[in-house]
C-alpha cells in the first residue's frame, strides 16, 4: 500500500502538484472526501478515493481507446457479491447505462479469510476491527448487468496494537 505524504516538500510544491509516495505507513486522509461505509468509522487512519482513475478510465472508453471488453470484466465471485451482498446506488452504471452500479465491500485482515470478508454495514467493519485488530477496506462499484467494476475506496480501520 502506498502513502501520499504533501507536507514534505512544503506549500509551495502543492502549486506545482509535486508530491511524494513510499510504501510505508497508510494513505492520508483526503479533504472533502465521502465517509466510509455510510458514516464515521471510530479510529479510521485515512482513505484514498479512486474518483480520478474512474474519471481517467471512462475517458479512454469515450475516446475508444478502451472497449467495452476491457472494462466490463469482474471476476464471477465479485459478480456473485453484487447480487448478493451488494448496496444498491441510484448511480447508473457509466458504462451500459441500463442498471444502477452496487457497491460490494470487503475487508481484509489477520485473522480473516484470505479472501476478505465481505461486509454489509459499518457494524460489521466495527465487529471485524475488534476481531482482527487493524483492517483494510476496500469497496468497489459493480454493475450486475454488465460486470463494470471499479475500487471506489480503500480505508483502515482498527488499532493494529489490539491484537
């Protein structure tokens, strides 16, 4: 996981747009960001919004650079998610335009399935925090009708001192 660190050159590196990412650590918080899961999460360390490679990708789909076929191809197991554990969105998908997007939210972390554990609400990232200790979230955008995926967020949440 990468850090996005804009303090450490100074103001005026911000004007220029340089900043500096390691691999240490977890990402920093973004201002005017959606929040988590619905709502605050207790002890949330930061989250990365995806926003601008969704908007960078459908672009290249515009200007044909990408096809359909390489953008509409969530695994089957992610697919069967959205079906079934997925929250539905009035976003309608950007790629088909005939069914609205879901969102499908998993956590990872020690203790759980190598897999993640799929998560329905924020209750349950809570129950898996305490249970694990420090998680990584990631919820992605599906559309069910046809396979359009992309990460929307990724957060941590937890002590990584609990366990």
């Amino acid at each position: 996981m990468y850090r996005l660190d804009i303090s450490a050159k100074g103001p005026s590196s911000l004007s220029r747009g340089v900043s500096r990412i390691s691999r240490a650590g977890t990402l920093a918080p973004m201002s005017s960001r959606p929040q988590p899961m619905g709502g605050p999460l207790p002890r949330s360390r930061g989250e990365v919004d995806y926003r601008l490679s969704r908007q960078r990708i459908l672009r290249q789909v515009e200007g044909g650079r990408l096809g359909r076929r390489d953008v509409c191809d969530a695994h089957p197991e992610l697919m069967r998610a959205a079906r079934a554990e997925g929250r539905a969105t009035q976003r309608p998908c950007p790629i088909c335009a005939e069914h609205d997007v879901v969102l499908v939210s998993y956590a990872f972390g020690r203790g759980l399935p190598k897999g993640g554990a799929a998560v329905r609400s924020k209750a349950d990232v809570a129950r898996l925090a305490r249970k694990a200790g420090e998680i990584a979230c990631y919820v992605v955008e599906v559309c069910p009708g046809c396979a359009w995926n992309h990460l929307e967020r990724a957060f941590s949440v937890g002590n990584p001192a609990a366990r």
